[in-house]
C-alpha cells in the first residue's frame, strides 16, 4: 500500500476514462468524412442538417460524435463562424423538459431547473443563440431512449425551431445517436426532416481494428516497455468476440490495475485473462441491476433456452419462466404480462424480441441475446437473485 517508489505501469491512466476523447479516432475515417460532407452546409450557408449514427454497443458512436464536434467548433473558429455543441445523454435526460434544460443549461449553467414551461424554455434558448450568433450542433445520445418515453415531438420543436431564420441563418443542427434504428421511431413530420441518407453507420469493430485502437490507447496511457505486442493482441482477441471497443479499454485498464497490484513492470497475458473475468461481470452488473424480480426470471429463462442456440422463440421462454418461477416459490405472471416483460428487456436492450425471423414463419417472436454469453448471464442472474432472497 502506498510505498515509497509508487511504481506503476500507468503513465496516464485518465486516458483510459470512459470520457476521454483520442486526437484521432482509429478506423472511423468513412464516417468522419460523411459527417463532414453532410455538415458543410453550417459553414458555407448557416444551414441546418442533422445525422442519425447507428451501431452496437462500444463501435464509437459517442466518441466520433464529440470528436466530429470538437475539430468542427475548432475549425468554424478559424473561419469566424461561432459554432458550439452539446451532447445530452437521454438515458439520463429521457423528458422533453430535462433534454431541452439541458440545453438552455449550456449557455446559462445557473437557469433554475424547475417553473419554465418547454416553450418557455425554447424562447430562452433561441435569444442566446440569436444573442451570440452561434450555431449549436445538439447531439441527442442513445435517443432512442427519449423517443420511446417522450415522443418524437421534440425532434419536430428543435429542428422547426431552428428553421425560423434570422438573417437567413439557421440556429440548431441536430445529431441522433441510438443502437436501434431511430428513424422508425420518428413521426412523419419529424421523419421528413432526417432524410435517410443522413443515417451513418457505425459497424463492429474487426479484430485488425481493435487491435489497433488497444495499441494506440496502451501508448496513450501505459510506460514504454509496459505493454508487449502479446498482451495488447490477447486484449484485442477478448474483445472482438463482440467488437466492442469499450469493453477493449475496459479490459486494458483493468489488467494494468492487475499488474500495479502485483507490482509487476509488465502487463502480462495473465492480466488481461484475470481483467477479462473482471469486466465481463462488471459490464453485465450494470445492465442487469436495474430490472426487477420477474424481469430478472425471464431473463433468466431466456439465458437457460438460448444455450447453444442464435435464437429462441416467445414459447420456449414461457415455458422456461414458469419453471424459473416455480423453482423460486414466486407466482408466475399470466401471458399477457409475460409479454409486457419481454418487450421491457427489448426495451432496456438486454435482448433483441422481433417478430418472426430467418426460417420462421408467422407471428411467431423470436429472441436473441445481445452481446453476452448465455452461460455467463445464466450464472450472473442465478447469483443476483439469490442475493435479493
Ligand atoms: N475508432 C476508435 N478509436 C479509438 N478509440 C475508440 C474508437 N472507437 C471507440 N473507441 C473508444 O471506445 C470506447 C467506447 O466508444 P463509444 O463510447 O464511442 O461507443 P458507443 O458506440 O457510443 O457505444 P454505446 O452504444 O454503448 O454508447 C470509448 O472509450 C472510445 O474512446
Ligand atoms: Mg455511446
């Protein structure tokens, strides 16, 4: 505990932090270059546009969207064209009221948060917008969250606000970002202002990619000679199975926190094998905390029917639930509200339930596990609930 030499492995290990942004984004080049084509139109005539980036968990959506931002706001400054940007998080802002507070919030961090109606709110914001003759790229993060609480109302109000020209200049770009497809979220009205062409793709990350974002991150936070070409490819290796850079990272930071434990001068193999067990269950106990006993027994019957299978079907699980149920001494809930709880799991993203699919004739439901094993979840929700007991 705190000797003296205080050696460790990192030497900067904030560059690890789930907010740090890199220089430059590795492999996102297509998508960068879209963004830009598609918000050249701000700069040239004061125009408006908006993006829609969609793609699974840890492919960078987040992390392009502030980069795109960040060189934008850069690059209108060297031009005298004020630009500014915000990103709310709709997971944690998922009203009308709290997203466009938000906002308002960029220019006055004191505005109360509470007696302004949203109309009220939207004219304060267009006064520090006209005020400052800036132009503010709104990015509205996992928005399908929003969209599925509130509506896609407030898509319409902040992009037909920012239509009302004042000298010809348009106020508010707008930029979605969601796993899901968003756009069949939208109302028409909405809809017809995101044009399709404007969705931009955020795929999964191949093992060659991430082993080049785990290289350029070690540099960032690790001591020359700290990390060996082994470990950052055994990281790269854990984490393609789902080509998620997050858990990349994840499994990076933690295996140099293995390697100070030990008080070794390298990261090993063996760091990244023991950061690997520890990450698999930290970023399944973060999704899986919120949901409640009967979410957590058809999640649980999900995980028991999908082993070994791409998919199972409404039936299988049922089936399964009652004998989760039954096994626990809880009353199981009647079909209809057995339904209701699979279409909460779709909606917290836990699983994909779409109707009918490759092979499948009919109404049938079809389930599918994202991005964690069965076997693992199996174990994670048999301890949970035998912790709530
Ligand atoms: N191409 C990349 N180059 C370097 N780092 C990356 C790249 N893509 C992602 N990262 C890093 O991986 C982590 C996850 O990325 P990010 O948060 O952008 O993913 P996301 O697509 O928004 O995922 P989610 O849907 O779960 O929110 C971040 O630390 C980010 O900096
Ligand atoms: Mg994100």
């Amino acid at each position: 505990m705190w000797d003296a030499t205080g050696k460790s492995v990192f030497k900067d290990q904030r560059t690890l932090s789930f907010d740090y942004v890199p220089e430059k984004l590795m492999h996102r080049d297509a998508q960068m270059k879209k963004l830009i084509m598609l918000f050249r139109p701000i700069l040239d005539s004061n125009l408006a546009q908006n993006a829609v980036l969609m793609g699974s968990v840890g492919t960078g959506k987040t992390a392009t969207s502030k980069r795109f931002c960040m060189d934008l706001k850069e690059y209108g400054e060297k031009r005298q064209k004020a630009i500014d940007w915000t990103l709310v998080n709709c997971r944690q802002r998922n009203s009308e009221s709290s997203v466009i507070l938000q906002v308002v919030n960029h220019f006055q961090p004191n505005f109360p948060d509470r007696g302004f109606s949203i109309a009220e709110m939207l004219r304060i914001l267009r006064k520090d917008l006209e005020k400052r003759k800036v132009h503010l790229v709104i990015v509205l993060d996992e928005a399908d969250v929003l969209l599925r609480k509130a509506g896609s109302d407030i898509i319409y109000k902040l992009t037909r606000f920012g239509e009302e020209k004042v000298d010809g200049r348009e106020f508010i770009s707008l930029i979605l970002i969601s796993q899901k497809n968003v756009m069949e979220m939208l109302d028409a009205a909405s809809a017809s202002t995101f044009k399709r062409t404007n969705t931009i793709e955020f795929g999964r990350y191949t093992y060659e990619e991430l082993k080049d974002i785990v290289a350029q991150r070690a540099g960032l936070a690790f001591h020359d000679g700290a990390i060996g070409e082994d470990a950052v490819d055994i990281v790269a290796e854990v984490a393609s199975e789902w080509g998620d850079a997050r858990f990349a990272i994840e499994v990076l930071e933690k295996a140099g926190m293995l390697a100070d434990e030990e008080g070794a001068e390298e990261l090993s193999v063996e760091h990244v094998r023991g950061a690997k067990a520890e990450a698999y269950s930290s970023v399944t106990e973060s999704k899986l905390s919120p949901l409640d006993k009967h979410q957590k027994l058809t999640l649980l019957a999900i995980a028991r029917s999908s082993k070994g299978k791409a998919f199972v079907t409404t039936r299988d699980v049922e089936a399964a639930y009652r004998v989760a149920c039954e096994e626990r001494g809880e009353k199981a809930r009647a079909h209809t509200a057995f339904w209701g709880l699979m279409k909460d799991l779709d909606t917290l993203g836990v699983v994909s339930a779409k109707k009918s699919g490759p092979g499948i004739s009919g109404k049938t439901t079809v389930i599918k596990l994202l991005d964690i094993p069965a076997k693992v979840l199996e174990q994670k929700i048999t301890q949970m609930l035998n912790d709530e007991e």
